[in-house]
C-alpha cells in the first residue's frame, strides 16, 4: 500500500484571505512588461485589514518577485 502522508494542521478554524495585484507598464525596448509594484491585502481571522505594497528595486527581470517570494513578505512581519 502506498505510504499515506502526514499533513499538519494549524487550525481548521481558521481562515487567512488574501487579495492581490501587480501594476506594470509594457517596455517597448525590451518587450517585456516592467513591474510597477505588487499590492496585497490580507484580512486576518479577527477581520483585521492589513494592506502592503512593495516596489522592486529596478526594472530588471531578475528583481521581479517569485509568487512564493510574494507570499513571504506579504504574510510576514
């Protein structure tokens, strides 16, 4: 039988939602879109709004966030 795996559970009672958005402009001589800044809003589960936006320190492809990288510094002190 295939081994099962163990999941851990914080608390089921608990809800996190998060909403977000990412502003940028088209650059015409790279072809590549320029990220403006990342937005987020996160209600915790005591309906407390916390709103965050973060700005990359340039242009370049290479300082664009990861997804996960977002998710870090957005539910992160």
């Amino acid at each position: 039988p295939p081994a099962s795996k163990k999941v851990s559970v914080i608390s089921s009672d608990l809800t996190l939602h998060i909403g977000f958005d990412t502003e940028y402009v088209f650059n015409p001589e790279t072809q590549q879109n320029d990220i403006l800044s990342y937005q987020s809003y996160v209600v915790l589960p005591d309906n407390t709004g916390i709103s965050n936006i973060i700005y990359p320190p340039d242009s370049q492809k290479k300082s664009r966030l990861s997804f996960k990288e977002f998710l870090c510094q957005t539910i992160t002190p």
